[in-house]
C-alpha cells in the first residue's frame, strides 16, 4: 500500500477497530468517526500516517493516531504497530 492513504473503511477493518467489513462501512457513512477533527461521512474517505482518528466503538469512543498503513488484516499482536491510543472515553450509558 502507498504511503498516499488508505479507505478509512479498510483502515478500520485492517487495525481490527471493528469486527467487520460492513459494520466499518456502516459506521464510517452514519458520520460518528472524526478524523482530524472533521467528520467523516463516507467510507472511501482517505486517512493518512500521523492522523487522529474518533472512533466510536461499543464501551465508548476511542481516540487513535495512525502510526502506518497496512497492506491487509493484521494480527492482533501487531496492532500497536499500526495505531496508538491517544485516549479512550468511556460508555457510561447504562
């Protein structure tokens, strides 16, 4: 993969942010992922090395920044390779 950008869907899916493919879709086209402070509201929106990316998540939102673009699904082990937390805000719905 270039170092140009990558689908924000297929980041999600990649970094292993979301379970699946169609629920990264789902999420990235409702608007509730942030990336840079702007929203995003489609899932060919392209993200970049070194953007900060809110996420929505069930338990609430997290905040990453991407630190490298992967080429395909990685492993759990490795995720900390491609994004790092900047904070997690917590789901006190109840």
């Amino acid at each position: 993969m270039s170092e140009d950008g990558l689908r924000i869907d297929k980041f999600l899916w990649f970094a292993r942010l979301a379970r699946t493919r169609s629920l990264d879709r789902k999420i990235a086209e409702k608007g509730h992922i942030r990336c840079a402070g702007r929203r995003i509201d489609r899932a060919h929106a392209v993200v970049r090395v070194g953007d900060v990316l809110s996420v929505p998540l069930p338990g609430g939102v997290r905040v990453v920044r991407i630190e490298s673009l992967p080429e395909r699904r990685v492993p759990a082990k490795l995720v900390e390779e491609i994004y790092r937390p900047v904070e997690s805000i917590a789901d006190n719905r109840r």
